[in-house]
C-alpha cells in the first residue's frame, strides 16, 4: 500500500485562496457552508482533497444572478449588490459587481494580490 503525501491547509491559507478573511472563513464554517477542518493539537486543518473538493462543487453548482432570480433581458433588475447591469465578465456565467464600493476595493485587493505574486522569489 503506499501512501501519498499532501500539506495540510491552514484557516489562512484557506482564506488566501477564497480571497476573504479568516473571520469569514470561521463564520462559513460556524453556518455549515463549507466543510468543517479537523484539529490536530491546536491546530485548525483541512485536508486539501475535502477543500478542493467541496470548492470545487460550490463553484460548479453557482448559476448567474439573472438565472437565480429568474430574470429575463426584458425585466428590470431589483438594485442590489449585483444587477444585470454590471459589467459582463468574460468567463461565461458570471456576473461582475458594479464599480464603487466593496465590489471595487475587492477587485483593488485581488489586483494588488496579483502584483504581488508576479515578484520573483527572494533569494
């Protein structure tokens, strides 16, 4: 039998690839909407299969707004965080949040978080 070897992913590192805080990540799991890690010690782990995994599916199960409320191109949206209005995106399905507001200081950290991953590695 041979066993494969994989890193354990911390709550930060969980809200590095969701792009939220760790305040938000403890809060998803508190509600159940994302699987709940295990503990070793003191420590607060996720297996990376049971994270992707269920990343994965919640990605994969999302449907555009329009589609969830039932909208079509001839009636108006409701205002909201996300309208038919906003900017298309070019990944079929999605819809971008207007500018202003959380939507743009989310879209000014996710592009500052991409500069800085460009850097080369120190050493």
């Amino acid at each position: 039998m041979s066993v494969s070897s994989f890193t354990p992913m911390t709550k930060e590192h969980v809200a590095d690839v969701l792009g939220v805080s760790i305040r938000t990540i403890e809060n998803l799991v508190k509600a159940g909407k994302m699987p709940a890690p295990g503990h070793i010690g003191g420590r607060v782990l996720w297996h990376p299969d049971v994270f992707y995994t269920w990343l994965d599916e919640a990605l994969r199960a999302a449907q555009p707004v329009a589609e969830t409320r039932g909208l079509t191109e001839s009636e108006p949206a409701r205002p909201g965080r996300f309208s038919v209005e906003s900017t298309p995106s070019p990944v079929a399905g999605r819809v971008t949040p207007p500018k202003g507001g959380a939507g743009q200081r989310m879209q000014a950290r996710q592009a500052k978080k991409l500069r800085l991953d460009d850097l080369p590695a120190p050493g």
